[in-house]
C-alpha cells in the first residue's frame, strides 16, 4: 500500500514540471519593434538604410525583408520606397512590421532667362527647388551666384549641388532678339499733354539712326540724326505742318545706309 501511494507521488511531480516547462509559451508577450531610418539623400539613388531593435517574445529572433529577402536586423543601400519585415521568435509567432524610406525631389534650377535684345544684355535666374536646401553654383562662365547678369549671346551651363551633395547639371543658349523699330501710324500734336510726340519703339537703342520724314510730295520737312527724341510735328523752321500723311525712313545707322532700315508713313491729326 506504501509502495502505491510512492507511484502516484512519482507521477504528481512528474506532470508538475511538465506545466512549469511550457508555462513561458502561454504568457508570450507581443513584440516591441525600435525602429533607425535614414532615408535616401539624393534623389534616385540607394542610400537609405533600416536598422530595428527587437524585443518580447522568445530569443532568438529571425528576419524576413521584403521585397529584397535579407535576414538581418539591419538591411541597407535602399532606395526610396515601402519595405516590410516579419520578425519570427524561438517559439514561431511571428508580427509584420512596415517601414517607409524617402528620398527629396529632383533638383530643379526654375530658371528665368531673359535674352539680350538690341544693346540690352540678358539676364538667367536661378530659382531651384528640390534635393535639400542650401544650393551653391558652379556657372561654365566661373559665376557662383544665383545670378548671371549682363549676359550676352552664347550657350551657358551651370552644376547646381545640395546640401547632401547632390548635384544636377542644366544647360541654356541665349539667343540674341532681333531689334527692330516699330513707329506709332499717327500722333496728336494739339497740345494736350496727350499723344503730342511721335513715337518709334526701340529707337533708344540706335544712338546713330537717321531720321528723315517726306510729305506726299517728296519734300523733306524732318530730319534728325542721332538718339531719336520724338517729333512734335513742326517742320525746320519751327512751325506745325499741316494734318497730313508724311512717309519717313528709318536708319539705324546714320553712316551706313546698308544697315537695317524702317519705312513707313505717319499721320499727322490735330
């Protein structure tokens, strides 16, 4: 009878230390996940990173990267984009974690180019966005500014760099405006304050023209040589001449008749 009561005793201690054994797995606990993102520095390229610190559940711990595969805690050289990891314990239960790596936009040199026209040089501005701020200039020219002032007919290339080194390079060709003059069809000399003086676009820029102005007789009742300072519709001895068609010719060169001209006619309406 002894002996029977000693067998059963055995066999208690023995399904004690069964359910003291498997205890840890009925208490697992979720997984806490660390996370270390550096996200990529130039636009495009893979040089982002993910690093996690894994606890809770049971060491040790397996790895399990998408899309790439890894199966490390820590997976690199990544471009921009969307990365899951599935993290398994000792005791296969295992969670999914998802990760983001970004990277900054295109830099962009937003330029604003002004060609030269007649002795006007041009001008190009640079207003870049994207990558990371501040920018510094490599200009062909040796410029290192935003701006490039005075500029005259010619290709142009300029090295924009980021703060995180990354650079983009742009290219642009200024080509020189025609300078044409353009002449008012008829002026007002009445007077008024109002549309007193004829006026000629443009022929600021021709400090040699030559102006002369014919009425429908051939007879010349103007000329000017130099700057042109608008005609108040007075002949040479100072007097109004009469509300009429007149015909001019426009020199830009008051030495080189081959240059460049302007013909046309004006009216004259008081």
């Amino acid at each position: 009878m002894n002996a029977t009561i000693t067998i059963k005793k055995f066999f208690r201690n023995i399904a004690a230390c069964v359910v003291l054994s498997i205890s840890p797995i009925l208490t697992f606990s979720q997984f806490t996940i660390t996370q270390s993102i550096s996200n990529v520095l130039c636009s495009g390229d893979t040089t982002g990173s993910i690093s996690v610190n894994v606890s809770g559940g049971l060491l040790p711990y397996t790895y399990q990267w998408l899309p790439d595969g890894q199966t490390t805690p820590s997976i690199s050289f990544l471009g921009a984009g969307t990365y899951s990891l599935i993290v398994t314990d000792n005791a296969l239960k295992d969670s999914t974690f998802v990760f983001q790596v970004l990277e900054p936009l295109p830099i962009d040199d937003g330029e604003q180019i002004s060609s030269p026209f007649c002795t006007n040089n041009g001008n190009i501005v640079l207003l870049p966005a994207g990558g990371t701020n501040p920018y510094s200039f490599a200009w062909s020219t040796g410029h290192t500014t935003q701006v490039v002032a005075q500029a005259v007919a010619g290709a142009y290339s300029v090295i924009i760099t980021d703060a995180n080194n990354c650079s983009a390079s742009f290219a642009y060709t200024l080509e020189e405006e025609g300078c044409f003059v353009k002449a008012d069809p008829y002026f007002t000399p009445n007077g008024d304050g109002f549309n007193d003086t004829w006026f000629i676009a443009n022929s600021q820029f021709f400090p040699d023209a030559h102006l002369i102005i014919f009425d429908r007789w051939g007879t010349k009742v103007f000329e000017h040589k130099g700057t042109y300072e608008g005609w108040d519709g007075k002949s040479y001895l100072g007097l109004p001449v009469p509300d009429a068609v007149y015909y001019y010719f426009f020199y830009q060169d008051k030495d080189d008749k081959q240059k460049a001209s302007k013909r046309g006619s004006v009216t004259v309406v008081r």
